[in-house]
C-alpha cells in the first residue's frame, strides 16, 4: 500500500485522473463502473496507480471511489446526503475546550493558537448547520416523492423530524454558549475578527432557525398526506377482501350507505402538494400517463378562426419600378482608358444619373478597395473642397 508524501502529490494525481473521477462521481448512484470502462478513460497503468493509492477501490470487476475522497467530493460539491449532527455536536465541545484553554493559559503566544483555533470552530458551526438543514429538506422531498411503501416513508419522515430537532437543540446550545455560558470570554477576547465572525454565526443561526420551522411544516404536511391517503387504501382493501368473499352485503350495509348517499359527487377534492421530481417525470411510464391524462382533459370545444378581410383590388396591381445603378466595375473600365488620375477622372465622368459630390468620394472608395492590384499609388496627394486624396493612376 502506497501513501501520499505530500500535498503536491496528491494534487497531481487528482489533477491527472480529473476525467475518470468526474465519471465516476457523477455516476456513483446509477451506474456500476467497471474495470473495462475505467480503461477506456486513462491509461491501465495510471488506473492501477489510482487503486495502489486507495483513491479508488476494485470490488472485483468493479471500481468504486475511496469513501474518504468520496464524502471529500460530496461535502465540497455540497450534494451530501447524509445530516450529521454529531459533527456539530462535537464541534461545540471543541469550542468550549478551547475557550477554558485561552482563560487558562498565561502566554501571549499560545493564546493566539486557541484563539485561531476558536475562529475557526465558530466558522465551521455555522456552515455545517446551514448544509445539513439543506440535506435534511432534500431527503424529506426525496423519501416522500420517490418511496414506495408506506410504512418505511413513514418512519423515515419521523426519523427525519427527529433529525430536525437535534439541529434545532444544536442551535439552541450554541446561541446559549455566545449569549450566556462562554460570555466572559466574548467580552474580554480582544480581536476584531472575532466580532465579525461571531456576527456571521448569530445570522446563520437565525435563519437556519427559521429554516427549521419551514422544515417542520413540510415533514407535518407529508406525514398527514401519507396517513390520510393510507386511510383510504386500508379502506378500500377491506372492502375489496369483503366483496371477494362474497360477504360485503352480509357484514356491511356499504351497498344501502352507498344507494343513500347523494351528496359524495359535490364533496371538494382533497388537494396535496405533490410535486414530482424532474428525474420521476422523465421516466417514459410517467411521461405517457401524464400524456394520456393530458389528451383526457382537453376540451373539445373548437374554437372558430376569424377570417380575413378580403385583400383589396389595387393592392395586387403590378407596378415596375426602376432604379439607375451606377456599375463600379463599367466605371473602373472607363478610368483605365482615359489616363488620368482617379479622382480627377471621376469628377468629369459622365454618369447615368446625377451623382454629388460626396457620392463621388465614395465611388472612389470602392474602386480603390475592390481593383486595389490594379491601380498604382504614386505617394502624392491632392486635395479637393477639404479633403485630401492619393493620387491613383492604373497599372
């Protein structure tokens, strides 16, 4: 077994296998990546590196990335799934230790560490309390749109509004340690940085608090749906075991309830907040019966289109109309036989149509531009009602 000898190393060997760990990352959930694909990417002798080096695993013929790189590649990315609270939890106790070490110590210099070492808790307490509030709601969304038993989407929301309170009482004991517990230590800590993050904590603490409660309604709000509609299926399968024995007439009066009560069909429907994820609504079973219920609810009202007016006799009369273009090309010909110099030629040429002076100019341009390696520029100017030109003669 191989190990990194420095942090130079390791970001090379993340920086060369940067194609195949990108792969694989992003197919961690739906896909199996085998030996054979992995060469296809890099090089088998690279590949080989990679699992000396325990960034990738082989489970016989499959690979799989390193949980330390994964979770490493999961928390940056922020797309963790997992909501530890004990991290937090263990992250305040550091905070504290180190507060009773800063009262306690004497030196100058070793205060600055547990100072440093303070900061850096308090920055650390409040991200990771805002990402595993965005964890926790994701997995809520997840368990209630994509979990197919009931039982088990039960017990995992409870387990996730357990989760939800555990945070809660985390915020709850560190808003305490800021305002009460440790307050001597915040009064007497003489750095402006301090201030500042402690600022920053106090506000991530409060929204993550206000998260929270939008949290708590969601996981209320799902748990009532699911129980509500869990009623209703027990129900039904009852009285679905009951009609196959042959016993619903006999042990239920469904079928009198059913012939006196006229007032269901007016009974409002129970409207849920129910919203499919966009990978559930690519699937092709969802896609066609969505399409089916769409085809179903189109009305079949026609809708009648206005027709035009009717287009006016004058309106299709044809007309030519013209229009003198003056050729550059006739006008380039007509320059190369006269001698003289081109702007002088085109002042005294006789054209079509009138023509001023500034269509002169720019008759000129042209000619200049478009026959260029015909023309010769001798180097002298001239100048004519405030503009100065070249003096051109043809080749």
């Amino acid at each position: 077994m191989f190990a990194f000898t420095s942090i130079k190393e390791l970001i090379n060997t993340l920086a060369w296998s940067r194609e195949l760990l990108a792969e694989m990352f992003e197919k961690r959930k739906s896909f199996s990546y085998k030996y054979e694909h992995a060469i296809e990417v890099i090089d088998e002798t690279k590949l080989e590196t990679l699992i000396e080096l325990e960034v990738i695993r082989k489970n016989g013929s499959y690979l799989e990335i390193d949980d330390q790189f994964l979770q490493f590649f999961e928390q940056i990315l922020d797309v963790n799934e997992e909501i530890n609270t004990a991290t937090v939890h263990e992250n305040i106790r550091s905070l504290k230790q180190n507060i009773n070490y800063y009262l306690q110590e004497g030196s100058t210099s070793r205060k600055n560490s547990y100072l440093k070492a303070i900061k850096a808790v308090l920055r650390k307490i409040g991200q990771m309390t805002l990402r595993n509030i965005v964890d926790l709601n994701r997995n809520i969304e997840n368990t209630f749109k994509t979990e197919p038993t009931y039982k088990i989407k039960i017990s995992k929301l409870e387990s996730y509004d357990q989760k939800r309170k555990d945070i809660n009482t985390l915020i709850l004991q560190t808003q305490h340690l800021l305002d009460g517990e440790e307050l001597t230590f915040f009064k007497i800590a003489p750095d402006e940085e301090l201030g500042r993050i402690m600022t920053q904590l106090r506000l991530q603490l409060s929204e993550a608090h206000h998260n929270l409660i939008e949290t708590q309604k969601q996981i209320i709000d799902f748990l009532n749906q699911i129980k509500y509609q869990s009623r209703i299926l027990e129900k039904v399968r009852q009285i679905k075991y009951l009609k196959d024995q042959f016993e619903l007439k006999d042990q239920t009066d469904f079928v009198q309830f059913m012939a006196r009560c006229n007032d269901l069909f007016f009974e409002p429907r129970r409207t849920s907040r129910l919203k499919l994820s966009l990978d559930r609504l690519q699937e092709d079973e969802v896609y066609s019966r969505l399409f089916k219920i769409s085809q179903k609810m189109k009305s079949g009202v026609k809708l009648s289109r206005p027709l035009a007016d009717e287009i006016a006799g004058d309106y299709l009369d044809t007309a030519a109309e013209y229009e003198i273009f003056i050729h550059p090309e006739e006008v380039k010909n007509s320059f190369f036989a006269s001698g003289d110099h081109l702007f002088n030629f085109l002042q005294h040429y006789r054209y079509p149509k009138k023509v001023d002076f500034a269509e002169k100019v720019t008759l000129y341009c042209q000619i200049l531009s478009l026959y260029e390696d015909e023309c010769v520029l001798t180097g002298g100017y001239g100048e004519c009602k405030g503009i100065e030109y070249a003096i051109v003669y043809p080749k």
